[in-house]
C-alpha cells in the first residue's frame, strides 16, 4: 500500500474500509431485519436467522481480535528485544516492568529516543497515548491493519 504522506500521531490509526464499514454495516443490517422478522412473525425460521445473525456477528469479532491479539504479543516481543539493545545495562532489568499498552505504544519511538521515552514511561506511568502523543521522529509501522 502506497502512502502519500509520512505517518505521525494524528494519522497512525487504520481502518479497513472492507470490514470496519462494509461488512460490520451488512451484519448490522442482516441483524435488524431478523428482528424485525422474528416480530412479525415469531416462527421457528425467524428465530433460526436470529440465531445465524448472532453467530455470524462473533464470528466476525472474533476473527477481527483474535490477530489484534497476536500483532500486540509480536510487537511486545520486538520492542523488548528493541529495548534490550538500546537501553543502558543498569536499565534493562526494568524493561519487564513496562505494561504490554506502553510497549504497543513504544513501537513508534525512533531508536534515539526510545530509551528516554521508555524510562520515563515507567517513572510517569504514560499510557500509550501519553507515549504516542510525546513521540519526536516517529517511526512508521504500515504493517498493522
């Protein structure tokens, strides 16, 4: 995927038109007009579709986090072996202290500043958007959806 522009705090975050609006509308819509079926005629069918609709719908949040879940525990992974190398050895004991929101939030850091952002994360206790928004040279990742 081609970006235009450099990715920074106020443009990071990603949809993906295909399931966060088409899709998420669809179900939304199948789920409505069950309802809207099953009181018109409350019948075995009606209650049938409900039930697929339902499904279907957890499913698709399912299918959506379940990854969600695994690009977090890579990143976590990365980051701690990012900070391993670039923290100063007396620092490095801490870096299990760090919570998986700051280390997701830490992925952006530039190598120079990582180790700062880092410490004083911990001493302030920032959240990822803390971490994010204090972010000098922002470093891109056009990998996660």
């Amino acid at each position: 995927m081609a970006n235009t522009k450099p990715q920074s705090f106020a443009n990071h975050a990603r949809t993906d038109p295909a399931f966060h609006f088409v899709l998420t509308a669809l179900i939304l819509a199948a789920f409505i007009l069950c309802i809207i079926l099953l009181v018109r005629h409350p019948d075995l069918e009606a209650t049938a579709l409900i039930v697929l609709v339902v499904a279907l719908l957890i499913n698709t949040v399912l299918t959506r986090t379940y990854p969600l879940k695994v690009q977090d525990r890579v990143i976590r992974l990365e980051e701690r072996l990012r900070l391993a190398l670039l923290l100063p050895e007396a620092a490095r004991p801490r870096i299990k202290e760090l919570t998986d929101s700051q280390l997701v939030g830490l992925r952006f850091a530039s190598d120079d500043e990582l180790p700062e952002l880092a410490m004083r994360a911990l001493k302030e206790g920032l959240t990822s958007k803390q971490i994010k928004s204090a972010i000098l040279s922002w470093r891109a990742d056009h990998t996660r959806v």
